[in-house]
C-alpha cells in the first residue's frame, strides 16, 4: 500500500563528474544495473516518504511518512526518520482501522521479524 505523494528513484537524477578527472562518477552501467529498489509484500509506505535505489523492505513493513528510506528492512518492522532507521520489529498491520483481533490479518505477513 502505497500512500500520497511517494517517490522511489533508482537514480541519483542527475550526473555527477569528478572535477578532476572529468569522469562520470555515478552513472556506470555497472552501477545501474546494481542499483534496486526492492519492496516486498504487504508493505505500507507512508505519504511523502522518499525510496532510494539500495532498498530493500522486507514483508509485512511499514516505512513512516516522510521519511528518507535507503537500506535494508527485514520483514514486519516499522521504519521511520531521516535517514530511516528500523523504530520497533515484529510488528504486523492491518488494513482497518479498529481492528482488535491479529487474526484477521494473513497468516503469511504474521512472523517474527528475521534479523
């Protein structure tokens, strides 16, 4: 789930040369293939946060409004802040507001965080 106003870039969006040398020191071909954004399932990303290339959460996270997100998440943890840095683990969350019960959220985004 995917709130208002999210950017992910896989990119730095612009080049960046070395004065010295004169050498392109951040769009290699090498470099852009290396670069991901990895976002798994059951995921809610909140309004205004901003997804750099590197990135990887894991299933069943939540990544916290405006914030700045360039890491590893394991699965079911909230993250938050800038830059983003894991807030508690062995979370799971559901799509409702209100509910009391664990069960009605899937069975599959219901772990221990892997750490």
């Amino acid at each position: 789930m995917v709130s208002r106003r999210v950017s992910v870039q896989s990119n730095d969006g612009h080049d960046i040369f070395d004065v010295k040398t004169g050498q392109n020191i951040n769009a290699a071909v090498e470099l852009s293939k290396l670069r991901k954004v990895i976002v798994g399932n059951y995921v809610w990303i909140g309004q205004d946060a901003f997804v750099l290339y590197n990135t990887d959460i894991g299933d069943g996270s939540i990544i916290r409004a405006k914030s700045f997100v360039k890491n590893r998440f394991p699965n079911n943890c909230a993250a938050g802040g800038n830059h983003a840095k894991i807030i508690r683990t062995r979370i799971a969350w559901s799509r409702s507001c209100g509910d009391t019960d664990i069960n009605v959220i899937n069975d599959r985004y219901v772990r221990l965080t892997e750490e």
